[in-house]
C-alpha cells in the first residue's frame, strides 16, 4: 500500500527530461566533439563523454545548489573537463542571475574511467576534490561506519542529496540519491551492461542496501556511468566498442534494481555469470 506521506513526496519530485537516445560516437569520429551535455532540467546536467576520446564513454552528473555545485566523476583519459565544467557553472549561474556556486566533486568509485580529470579540477579555484576512498569519503561526508551509514550532501536552499556506500564492484563505490529529482545514481553497480562484479558478498548486500533504501522513496529513474547493452534485449556492445548507434538508454528503474536483487539472490551465495535483459551480471577476480 502507499502511504499518503509517499504519495506526497512522490508528487513533490521535479521533473527532467532525458534523452531518447545519447549521440553515437561516429562512424566519423572527426565530426563528434569531446562532450555530450545534456539539460536534464534547469538545475541538473547530465555529461557524456565520447567514445572517439575514450571507449568507456562514461557519464557525468552535474547537481547545482543554491550554496554549492556537484560533481559526480572526472571523466577518462586525457580531457578538457576543467574547461568544461567550470564553463558549466558559469552558464548556469549567469541564467538563474546567481554567483558561480563552488564545486565538490565525489566519485561514483575509483575506477581510472571516473577519476581521470581530478588532478585538473583540483587545481582550480573554488573546486574540493574528496578522493574515491572509503575513509576520504567518511571524513568529506561526515559519515561513521562504511558501508552500513549513509551520509548526506547539502547544496543549499533545500536541496540534499543521500550518499548510500555499495561496494562490491570496486571497494569506493557510493550511490546518490537526490531527493529534488528522485534520480538515484548507481555508477557501475548497476547499468544498462555489463556488471562487473568483484566482490561479491559485498555486491550483494550492496543491492539489498538500495532496495531498502528506496523501498519508500520516489525514484524517477536509477542512472549509471556506462551503456554497454543495445536496444535489443540479452545483447550487448564488445568491450572497447567506440561506435554504438543502437545503444540502450541510460535509465533503469526500481524494478530492475529488483530484478538484479532476485537474480543475486538466487545464485544463493555461489557467483555466476547471469544474462537479464537490460544487463549481465558478471563475476570477476580482478577489475582492469
Ligand atoms: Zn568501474
Ligand atoms: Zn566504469
């Protein structure tokens, strides 16, 4: 049953729009520029990278506040995201007629294909890097007890977004939940591909986690950091795959978040690799 309280948090939640489909990197990468941003509603920029910079073709996520900008992740390999993103926080502050916000930039996980820019951002004015660590996280987020604490970031004029630890594809991995959108960001514990899958008693308390955690909130969409999968259900991109003209979207919904738990626990404890229509699960020792 909803309770009418959730009924009201859910009405409350504002709206964006996403695209039907991001921008293929090609066929002629000459043509394709290093960014794809993308205005998901006046105060949230969601950022893709190309494939023609890098093949991982990661996304960013752009939060602005009243008091305070957001980063989620720096990107892969060599970019001009210190170009980019400040130019970001300028457009945004000249058209709600605000000062430039200062920027905190956490990390979805650890992984090179995230954290690439930080060294360039951290060098800018205004801008507070917190490393893609477990006890760097706690100290930035003023959370105790990782991963079983959640802590929360507070961008002003009432906008707070949650940040919920599930490790088990890296040791750093932290979701966020906005409570403005109702956009919970999985990074690469979950999204439309393949899910690479380390640790995995860890991974699976991790999904228990956000099912928990989401069990009486609105969530509009869950946005990871990749597309791997195509339109076609159970089919994927290789790995290294530059040129993806019938992608996936990016969203995901609670359901799917359902469908990994049940398929997790499933497995009941012994890791396997398990195809499901919109992403694999996919157990590794080691992670590139
Ligand atoms: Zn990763
Ligand atoms: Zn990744």
């Amino acid at each position: 049953m909803v309770s009418l309280a959730s009924l009201l948090i859910a009405l409350a939640i504002e709206p964006g729009a996403l695209p039907r489909q991001w921008r293929p990197s090609g066929p002629n990468c000459i043509e394709v520029p290093e960014w794809q941003v993308h205005e998901y509603n006046a105060n949230l920029y969601i950022i893709r990278e190309s494939g023609c910079t890098n093949y991982e073709k990661p996304f960013l996520y752009l939060f602005l506040g009243e008091g305070k900008a957001l980063l989620q992740d720096t990107g892969a390999g060599e970019t001009d995201v210190d170009r980019l993103i400040p130019s970001l926080l300028q457009q945004w502050a000249k058209k709600a007629n605000k000062p430039v916000p200062p920027l905190l930039v956490v990390h979805s996980h650890s992984h090179g294909d995230h954290v690439s820019g930080d060294k360039k951002l951290a060098a800018l004015p205004g801008v507070t890097v917190v490393a893609a660590k477990p006890e760097a996280i706690e100290s930035a987020l003023n959370m105790k007890g990782w991963p079983t604490q959640f802590g929360t970031i507070d961008l002003g004029g009432g906008r707070i977004l949650d940040a919920i630890p599930i490790p088990g594809h890296d040791t750093a991995d932290l979701a966020l939940y906005d409570r403005q959108t109702g956009l919970l960001l999985t990074g690469d514990t979950l999204y439309p591909g393949r899910l690479y899958v380390r640790n995995f008693p860890a991974y699976v308390e991790s999904i228990n986690r956000l099912v928990e955690f989401t069990k009486d909130r609105p969530v509009a969409h869950v946005l990871g950091t990749h597309i791997e999968q195509s339109r076609t259900p159970f089919v994927d991109y290789k790995v290294r795959t530059i040129y993806q003209p019938d992608e996936a979207v990016l969203e995901l919904s609670r359901g799917d978040l359902l469908e990994l738990q049940a398929a997790l626990a499933a497995m009941q404890g012994k890791p396997r690799r398990q195809e499901l229509s919109r992403f694999t699960v996919f157990p590794r020792v080691s992670l590139p």
